[in-house]
C-alpha cells in the first residue's frame, strides 16, 4: 500500500477528517482501499504518463502512419481526431471547473497539469484512440482496446484524480468524437499508396 508520504499536496480547504465519505468520494475510496497496492499504483502512474496529454495515443497514431502507408491519411487523421478528443476534454474542463476530489479519505497518488477534474482528458483519449485505431487494426485489437479504456478509467481512480462520473464522461466524450471521426476519415478512404 502507497503510504501518506507518497500523497501530494492538496492546497485549500478539505472537508473534516471525520466526515465520513459518501457519493462518488465513497466509491473513490472504496476503490482505492481495494486496488492501490505498490504495484497497481505503479502501473496506474505508467499509464497515467502514457496518456498525458495524450502523448502515447499520439505516438502510437503516428508510428501506424509510418508502418502503414498504405493507410497513412487513416492513421493520421485518426491521430488528429485523439487529439481533437483530448482538446475538446481541456475545453470542458475549463468551462466546468470541477475540482479534483479533496478528502481526507481519497489519497491523491500522482501529480496533475491542472486541479480541474471533468471530464477526464486521460479517459477521453483512450476512448478515442481506442475506437479508432481498434478500426484499423482490426476485429482481433478490440477486446483489447476495450480493457485498455477501461484498466486507463480505472487508474484514475485509484490514482485518486478523478471521481467515477469523470471517467465516465471522458470515456463518452472519447467515444462520441471517435465515432464522427470515423464517419468523416471513411468517406474519403486512402486509395491507393
């Protein structure tokens, strides 16, 4: 188990030490009491940097677009639609302006760009990328796209950034963009390298 001296800093007031949790903080805590062991917080904070500013979605978008060329305009325009994703998820953020949780019960386990909390970016674009490089390589990556989206909306968690309806947006936002992206990118297939 990650220990207090492993949590960071939160400034502003928290709630008292003997409010009990409740909602989505409860679920939050739950979580964590169940899952943040040494090695799931260690894994939750490697994904947590592969998706930061969507920066291995991107990358894997582009190393598809190198290795693929025959379907480079796919692999590329797919990229820009995970990026479109992760800016659409900033937007809303700064519009909403929810806080990331503050309780004493949630320990926050891994640093973030910003102390707004919905929806989240990281679920979003794992969603996106998902969804549209799960496309392109075919029926067999989609099982693991799926638990990919799902194992990064659960690091949020227990990572203590996010509370559940976060991930949940983020992942409906990431889908929502995915889908129209894939509309658009299939009218105009590559046809040809």
């Amino acid at each position: 188990m990650a220990d207090t001296a492993d949590t960071l800093d939160r400034s502003g007031p928290q709630p008292p030490a003997d409010v009990p949790p409740a909602g989505e903080v409860a679920v939050l805590a739950s979580v964590q009491g169940a899952l943040a062991n040494d090695a799931t917080v260690r894994v939750a904070r490697g994904m947590s940097l592969f998706g930061e500013h969507a920066a291995g979605w991107l990358a894997i978008g582009v190393v598809g677009a190198a290795l693929d060329r025959p379907r480079r305009r796919e692999w590329l325009g797919s990229a820009a639609a995970v990026a479109f994703a992760h800016g659409a998820s900033i937007g809303i953020k700064r519009v909403v302006r929810r806080r990331r949780p503050d309780h004493p019960a949630v320990r926050v386990l891994v640093g973030t760009p910003s102390r707004l909390s919905f929806p989240s970016s990281h679920a979003t674009s794992t969603t996106a990328a998902a969804v549209l490089y799960g496309g392109l390589l075919g029926r067999r990556s989609r099982p693991v796209a799926a638990a990919g989206v799902g194992l990064m909306a659960l690091s949020r968690l227990v990572l203590g950034v996010h509370y559940p309806t976060d991930v949940a947006t983020g992942t409906a936002l990431g889908a929502a963009v995915a889908g129209t992206a894939r509309r658009v990118i299939s009218r105009n297939p590559t046809t040809g390298g």
